[in-house]
C-alpha cells in the first residue's frame, strides 16, 4: 500500500492485513508505461490505523471474517 496517490513510497504491506476489514474512498485510474490503465483504490481499515493506495486487484469484497479458532491459533480465509 502506498501513502500517496503519487504510488513513491510504500507504507504497509497487504500481505499482514489478510483479516482486517478495508473500506474503500476513492478511486484513480493510472496510466503505466505500456500506456494500459490500472485502478488503484484508497482504503482505510474498520478502526482507521491503517490506510493507503492499493492496486483494485488485490481487493476481495466482503468482511473479514475468522474461519477458525483452536490452540489460540486464528485462521483466517
């Protein structure tokens, strides 16, 4: 996830928030190299701690939810 729309610096990996719920705010359609458009998407998690730009195909609609919950180990889908 990157801090601003500019997509320089990049602030939080999506790969450490697979269970937290994300609302998106806005939308903006970048033109890369190749001259292809890509949609990346503002988002901001459900208690506000964690927000940032994100590619749109790295999104799932949906809530978060926990699928499993044994040994204190949580799963999620």
């Amino acid at each position: 996830m990157y801090s601003s729309n500019r997509l320089t610096k990049m602030v939080h990996n999506g790969a450490n928030y697979r269970g937290t719920t994300f609302y998106t705010y806005r939308q903006a359609q970048v033109t890369r190299s190749n001259k292809k458009t890509t949609a990346y998407v503002y988002i901001r998690s459900a208690n506000g701690r964690v927000a940032g730009w994100i590619w749109k195909g790295y999104l799932k609609a949906g809530k978060a939810t926990v699928t499993n919950v044994s040994n204190k180990k949580v799963t999620f889908r």
